[in-house]
C-alpha cells in the first residue's frame, strides 16, 4: 500500500480574468520523492508554485500538506508549516552577506523576542549564537566555508544558486520547491548541481518538488514526473513512461504528425529523441 503523500492538491484551479492558467489539478507528491514538473512554456508551472505557497490565492480547489489544509494560510504560515522554495529568477539579498542571508532564512525558528535583542539578555545571546554555529555548518554544506562575510552581489553565479538553496534549508523544510534551480548554467554547472541536490535530499531527508527545463536533468533525478500543458495535467508517470508519452511529445513539439517527423529524424541522426532534449519553459 502506497505511503499517503506529504502534499497533494484537489481540482486546483488558478484564472486570471478569462485566463485559466491551472485548471482542476490534482497532485499528489510523496515523501522523500524528487518529483518533476515539467511542461512548454506557460503550462502553468510557476502559478501551481505560487498556489502552494499562497504568493497567489487559488480560484477554487484544496491544497493539503500533511494532514493540514495550506488554502487559505498566509505564506508565512505556510513555510512554518514545512514548505520552503526557491525562484527561477535569483531572489537574494544582494546587499548582505551569505551567512546573513541564511540567519535571515532561521528567524522563523528563533525563539528570541525583540526586547530580548534590546536588553541583550543572555536567552538572546544563546540563541543568535547557536542559529550563527548552524549558518556555518549549512555554509560549508552549500561550498560557501569561508565566504560568509561575502556580500550575496559578489557571489558567482552558481554560488548564488547554492546560497538561495541553503537559505530555503535553513527554514527546515520537510518540502523543498524549487524552480528552475539549472538555469543558466553550463553543462559541468549543472551536473554539479543535480549531484547538490540529491546530497540534499540525502542529508536532509527533504521531499523536492522540481521545476526544470532540461529534460536531462528531469529524467536523470526523477521519481516522478507531471506533465502539464495550458494548466492541465496530460500525463504522469516514471521518467521512462513519461519520455516515451506521445502526448507529451504533441504538448512540446505541436501536432502528432510534426512530432513524429522530428522525432524519426533526431533518432536517424543519432540525438535523443526530442521529449529528452527540448526544452519545458
């Protein structure tokens, strides 16, 4: 008997105005799962992101984490709760180091008040010691050891990517979202990051929720992938199912007869067949 999932979402329906961006969704994520949401450009995989974290209130539908409903929650609420996510456009704090960006990422679990910071009472102080002793064990996890006093500006590319990661760890997720965290990177970038992110479900027993548009990535670190086109659910399943979908190969290359004319041509030409290589948006 399969284990219950640690989110799921019912009939969840995003509009804006005429718009139906999502429409009657219904997702089940397990735990410790890497599960993929992939789809062309405009599916509606950001919108389901932003459902879940209440950035955007849903049309209509449930969202259940847990056991506990999350529709209705403020987004804080919802990352107490467990979820935490990371953004296909870097969201740091640019003007700040990156052991202050991840003390920025503890403050929801600092038992501190602010008359406690004000008095500087020693609870203050044990507990602002202890979360900057877990800052640099969490540093030295993301390959940052040694550059916390650097300003999230001056970070390279790839370093950024870990430290947003890191930040949205040191939360404490039991569910982590992250949305396109390849982007931009060069080949060896991304290997390097794949290899992160399954050291991460590893050390941290998180369930990861993936937004991603190179299909290698997908189907190399997937559990499960989810298929969507204009906000609705067109196929789910195993990497390998999902690869060899011909809906899935309409979805992203047009009508059946195109996708087939493609698809013969890049196997005659030695490539991959086109759902493993183009790219989800």
């Amino acid at each position: 008997m399969a284990a219950e999932p640690i989110l799921s979402t019912k009939q969840l329906t995003m509009r804006f105005g005429g718009l139906t961006a999502v429409g009657g969704l219904d997702l089940e994520i397990r735990e410790r799962e890497i599960h993929s949401v992939i789809g062309p450009n405009g599916a509606g995989k950001t919108t389901v992101f932003n459902c879940i974290m209440q950035n955007i209130r849903p049309t209509s539908g449930q969202i259940w984490f847990r056991g506990e409903r999350l529709d209705g929650l403020t987004p804080d609420r919802v990352a107490a709760v467990g979820i935490s996510r990371t953004y296909q456009n870097i969201r740091l704090f640019r003007n700040i180091t990156a052991i202050e960006n991840l003390l920025v990422g503890m403050h929801l679990h600092l038992k501190s008040h602010w008359w406690g910071a004000l008095f500087n009472s020693a609870h203050t102080r044990h507990d602002e010691a202890h979360a900057h002793d877990n800052a640099l064990k969490l540093l030295q996890f993301i390959g940052l050891r040694g550059r916390g006093d650097v300003l999230a500006r001056n970070l390279a590319y790839g370093e950024q990517r870990r430290l947003e990661i890191g930040r949205a760890l040191a939360t404490r997720p039991k569910l982590l979202m992250l949305d396109e965290p390849t982007a931009g990177m060069n080949p060896r970038e991304t290997s390097q990051m794949m290899d992160f992110i399954r050291e991460t479900r590893q050390r941290f027993g998180v369930t990861i929720l993936l937004i991603e548009h190179q299909m290698r990535v997908v189907m190399a670190m997937s559990d499960v992938v989810t298929v969507l086109d204009h906000g609705v659910k067109i196929a789910e399943g195993p990497p390998a199912q999902i690869q060899s979908d011909p809906r899935v190969i309409e979805a992203y290359l047009g009508s059946p007869k195109a996708a087939q004319t493609v698809r013969r041509r890049a196997i005659a030409e030695g490539g991959a067949p086109p759902a493993t290589r183009n790219r989800s948006g």
